[in-house]
C-alpha cells in the first residue's frame, strides 16, 4: 500500500480592512438660544406667577376624595330623592283617594237619614295613622271615617262613644286627622249637658280669629300636655259664649285595666284657673278649660279637635271640653255662674 498523501492547506485568507471609526455624537438637542416658545407656531402663550389668570399645576394627594366618584354619590343621591318625593306624591293621592271613595260610599246614607230626620246634623270624623317608621317621609295612612247625627255637633259626639287610642308603637296609633259638621236641615236647638267640673266665669274670645291649644291626657307622666296650637274658625258676627271651669287636684285616669289617681298640676292666671302643660319643661305652657255655654257654641267647638285620650278620664262629658292659653280669653260674667246655667 501507498501512504495517503494529506490533502493540501486552505490558502492564506485576505487581512480584514478595520471598521472605520465614527465621531463621538451630541446626542442632546438643544434649541437655537434665539428660539422662544412663543415663536414656534400655534404656541400657546407663556404663562408667569404675574399674568393673570395663572394657577400652580395641580397636586395629586394620595387618599384624597375622587370628584368623579362624589359626583356619581351626588347623582345617585338625587336620583333617590327623586324617586322618594314621586312615590309620596302617589301615596299621597292614594290616601286622598281611599278618603274620598269611603265618602262616596257613605254618602246615599247620610242623605238619607237627613232627609228622614231633617233636624239632624252629621258630623265626620277623619281617623289617619302614622306611616310607620318612615321619619316622616310619608303622609299618614287614612284608616276610616266616623260618621255621628244629632241635633247638634255636641249630641252627636256624644253618640259616637269612645273612641280610645289604639295599642302599639306610638308611630303606629291611630289620631284625628280631621272633622266636619254638616249642619241640619231644619235645626232644633239642642239643651247643652252639665260640665264635668264647675265653672267659674262666663267667658269669649278677645279676638274674632282665636286660637285653641290642643291638649293630650297622659300617664306618663301623669297629667295633661300640649301638642299644638289650632285657629278656630269663628262665623262673622257670631260671639262664642263659653264657661271656664275650675281644675280638680286630682283626676281619675283609666289605664292597665284599673282607675289610676293623681295630682293636676295647676296654677292661676288672674281669676282664670289653668292646667300645667309641660310641667318638666322649663317655662312650661299653661291653658283653660273651656265648655260651651250654648249649643252654637257646642257646634262651633265640635269642629275643633277634643283633648287626647279624653275616653280615660272619669269626668262626664270631658269630651266637650277645649283649652285655650288664658291671653285668649276675655270674662263676661264671674258671679253666679251657676244661675246662668239654670242650676
């Protein structure tokens, strides 16, 4: 065998030309010194500490409110209110509407027995309840109308009978709303019966357009409180005559299935004796007892709303009875009394 002969070297490679070196770049680019802002073209002004209407670049805090997000708060606040305000509205006009359907009902009644018995009034009672605990955001509930005849606002209260507040949450019990008295057709007056104290002046109002307070009898505590002041509407050219009565110093109030007594904190105002209204409240109100002398008298009080509660108090005809602050009253007569009520 021949020995292989190795194979022949690769020649020689071509000297590489080194890469030509670049000259070091100013890569910052700086305006022309002679360049302002306010030469460029479209360029909004230059604004300094000095020109008017200039302003600091907002901050942005870090936990601070979103306005975008209290806006959407505010609009959704709105949009409930809105939404509230609407639906009493309706609420509203429902409770009007249940109001006046009962009406309607009870009127081909009505008209029939003042037809039947022409020297019978009617008189109408409004009985409404609190909207539950709505805070006052709705009206009150209409309940039901209660419907009495006599010859006089006075007999037919009388012929309603009790009408005793309702048990529950406060929110929830039932009030007067609301009277009228339909005058009869062919009147007859009526005998006005015994107060259920004795009077001790014959008595009118100062003013043609009077005042009444509107008073509640409570248990707790114990005696009787105020809840408004109601304008009595007096017909032009009538005079109401009325008693003021003397104040027991204690009453019998019917409460927990048993008669409970206790002291009437009372006072005088002049010769006008009065009730203490608020008596744990500092400058506490007063007001007196009034009852009617006469049967228009009777009529005209009847269209006023009797004291609360006043089913619970063992005092015969306390229904009658109104109260007003004694700066309303104006005495007629004090001395014999009792021979002007033919007693």
């Amino acid at each position: 065998m021949r020995p292989k002969t190795p194979p022949p070297s690769p020649p020689p490679a071509a000297p590489v030309a080194p890469a030509p070196t670049l000259p070091d770049l100013d890569l910052e680019l700086r305006p022309p010194a002679n360049l302002r802002p306010s030469s460029l073209p479209n360029a909004a002004p230059e604004l300094h500490a000095s020109t008017p209407g200039w302003q600091p670049a907002p901050h942005v805090v870090i936990g601070a409110p979103d306005p975008y997000g209290t806006a959407k708060a505010d609009a959704l606040q709105a949009g409930l209110d809105m939404g509230v305000a609407a639906y009493r509205k309706w609420y509203e006009n429902r409770q009007r509407e249940l109001e006046q359907t009962q009406r309607k009902q009870l009127q081909p009644e009505i008209e029939r027995i003042r037809t039947e018995h022409p020297e019978l009034g009617v008189l109408i009672i409004v009985r409404k309840q609190t909207a539950g605990d709505t805070e006052g955001k709705l009206p009150p509930r209409f309940v039901t109308l209660r419907v009495a005849f006599g010859r006089s606002a006075l007999e037919a209260e009388r012929r309603l009978g009790a009408i005793a507040t309702q048990g529950g949450p406060i929110q929830k019990q039932d009030f007067e709303a609301g009277r009228e008295w339909i005058p009869p057709l062919e009147p007859e007056d009526a005998p006005v019966p015994a107060p259920p104290f004795p009077p001790v002046a014959l008595a009118t109002f100062k003013s043609s357009t009077p005042n009444l307070t509107e008073v509640s009898l409570a248990l707790h505590p114990f005696g009787f409180d105020d809840v408004r002041t109601t304008p009595l509407d007096v017909p032009t050219g009538f005079t109401p005559r009325f008693y003021v009565l003397s104040l027991p110093s204690t009453i019998r109030v019917f409460g927990g299935g048993e008669f409970v007594e206790g002291a009437l904190d009372q006072d005088a105002h002049g010769d006008v004796p009065v009730a203490q209204l608020d008596v744990y409240v500092p400058g506490n109100d007063v007001a007196a007892a009034l009852y009617p002398a006469d049967s228009a008298t009777a009529d005209l009080f009847a269209t006023a709303p009797p004291t609360t509660n006043w089913q619970r108090l063992d005092a015969r005809n306390f229904g009658l009875v109104r109260w007003a602050d004694p700066e309303e009253l104006t005495l007629l007569r004090t001395n014999d009394v009792w021979e002007l009520l033919g007693r």
